[in-house]
C-alpha cells in the first residue's frame, strides 16, 4: 500500500512513531475494530480510532440520540437528538477521516446475533452500560477466541481490562451477574460527563496497541481510576481454573441473554 501524500501529512505523528511507522500505519488501515455501544464510551473510543486511521469500525447500537446523553456521548450534538446513534455517529467519524468505512448495526448485541455480529473483526470493543450486555460479550468473545476490551463507569470511576484468548476473562474475576438492584445504575447514582472521555480513550489505546502489536496491554490486569481523588490502580489478577466460560470444563457452552440493571433512564442494554 503507498500513502497518498495527504495520507503521509495526516499520519506524519504515528509515521514517524518508532514503534508505529509506516509499516504500523498501514496495519491500522486494515484493520478492522467492532464498537458495542455508540454513547459515552463508544463514542471517544470511534473518535480516537478513526482518527489514528483504523480502516473499518463496525457500530452496534440500536438506539436513538436523548438529550441526556449530551453530558457524555461526545459523538452527538444536540441537533442529533432523535436520530439513530449509529448513523451520528458514523456522521461524526466520515467528517474526521474520510479513509475510515463503517459499517452501521442498528440492532442490541444479543445472543441470537453476537457471533455474526463479531465476524471478520480484529478487536471488539465493550461501550455499553449493563452487566447483562458485558457478561454477553464476554462468553461470546471467549467462545470465538476474540479479543476484546472491557470498560465500565460509575460516578467519578471507571476500570477497564483486555481479554485475550489464554488469559483471564470477565467471568474469572466476576463470576456472575449481580443480584438486582445490588449495584446502583447511572439514573441513580449518576456519572461524571468526562470519566467517560477518560475510560474510552484508554480503551482506544488498547485496541491500537493490539492491533500493532506493541507495548503490554491490559491482560491479567484491571486498572480502576477514581478521578475525585485523581487516583489510579492497577490489580493483576488471574485465570481462574474453574471459570464457567473459558475454563477446560466450561458449564456455559452457548450464549444466552440475562436479565440486569442498566444504565439508562429510558431503555435497556444501552450504551454508557
């Protein structure tokens, strides 16, 4: 592949990257990321990546812009209230970086689908707001041997991992949902706009370093931040031998949906 010269002007940063250079540029044009979720974390998370010149980003999303996702949702502008989360989005990324393609899946990601949905991806990428959207994610990430970014936020926190097939997933360090009502939603307790800017650009960055191969990504490890005290840990954790999913004797061996609380004041399974 040859860089046009508006190419070379627009990448010259990363071109000239040691460890991402023309040959790493070019990997990210090929590459292929799927983003679950088009609100507060999907939409920093698709900004960054077309910006970085990743080549095709897959958006699932099924619902429509409110006006109470402006206090995040950084794709969508308050004339985009109304419209498909998915299409304000793409309008967003094609006006950033005419080299980048979407593809639009205005549909939940769900047990029926999932697999499909994640077909042909190098990365998937979790930005929604329920636990029952996360540990769905994450069985079918396991069970296709995908890799995948987990992020989740709450308040002035958030925390983020990376799953990679051999190391430890959700459910080793989870295990199960919560019983409901046990974690409080966002509706409740409420988030701060720009912990959602700070998580998803995190999450971007894992997918770019995965996708060039480069540095020590988030596997076997959680960072957690609280940004009230401005504070940020990371907690190794590992794989859990008798993980129901990603273990040698799995109990789960097909997806289905669960039953959660969510983060939303009007909708299910939607994005943070």
């Amino acid at each position: 592949m040859t860089f046009s010269d508006a190419q070379v002007e627009r990448y010259s940063r990363h071109i000239i990257l040691s460890d991402v250079g023309g040959d790493g540029q070019q990997k990210l044009l090929s590459s292929r990321v799927l983003i679950i979720g088009a609100g507060g974390l999907g939409s920093p998370i698709a900004l960054y990546l077309a910006a970085a010149g990743v080549g095709h980003l897959g958006i699932v999303d099924a619902d429509r812009v409110d006006l109470s996702n402006l206090q995040r949702q950084i794709a969508h502008y308050t004339a985009d209230v109304g419209r498909l989360k998915t299409e304000s989005a793409q309008e967003k990324i094609n006006a950033m970086n005419p080299d980048v393609s979407v593809t639009l899946y205005h549909e939940r990601f769900e047990a029926h689908n999932a697999f499909a949905l994640m077909q042909g991806y190098d990365f998937v990428i979790d930005g929604t707001d329920s636990f029952e959207s996360k540990f769905l994610i994450n069985d079918a990430c396991v069970m296709a041997k995908q890799a995948f970014s987990h992020g989740g936020i709450l308040r002035f926190d958030g925390q983020t991992f990376t799953y990679a097939p051999g190391h430890a997933c959700y459910r080793c360090i989870f295990d199960d949902l919560p019983p409901k009502n046990a974690v409080p939603t966002c509706s409740q307790a409420g988030v701060l706009g720009s912990i959602a800017g700070m998580l998803g650009t995190i999450q971007a960055t894992e997918a770019i370093k995965y996708l060039l191969g480069v540095g020590t990504g988030l596997t076997d490890r959680i960072l957690s931040f609280n940004a009230k005290q401005m504070q940020f840990r990371t907690i190794s954790v590992s794989r859990n031998s008798a993980c129901k999913v990603c273990s040698q004797s799995p109990t789960i061996t097909k997806l289905v949906n669960y039953e959660a609380p969510v983060c939303d004041l009007k909708s299910r399974g939607g994005a943070a």
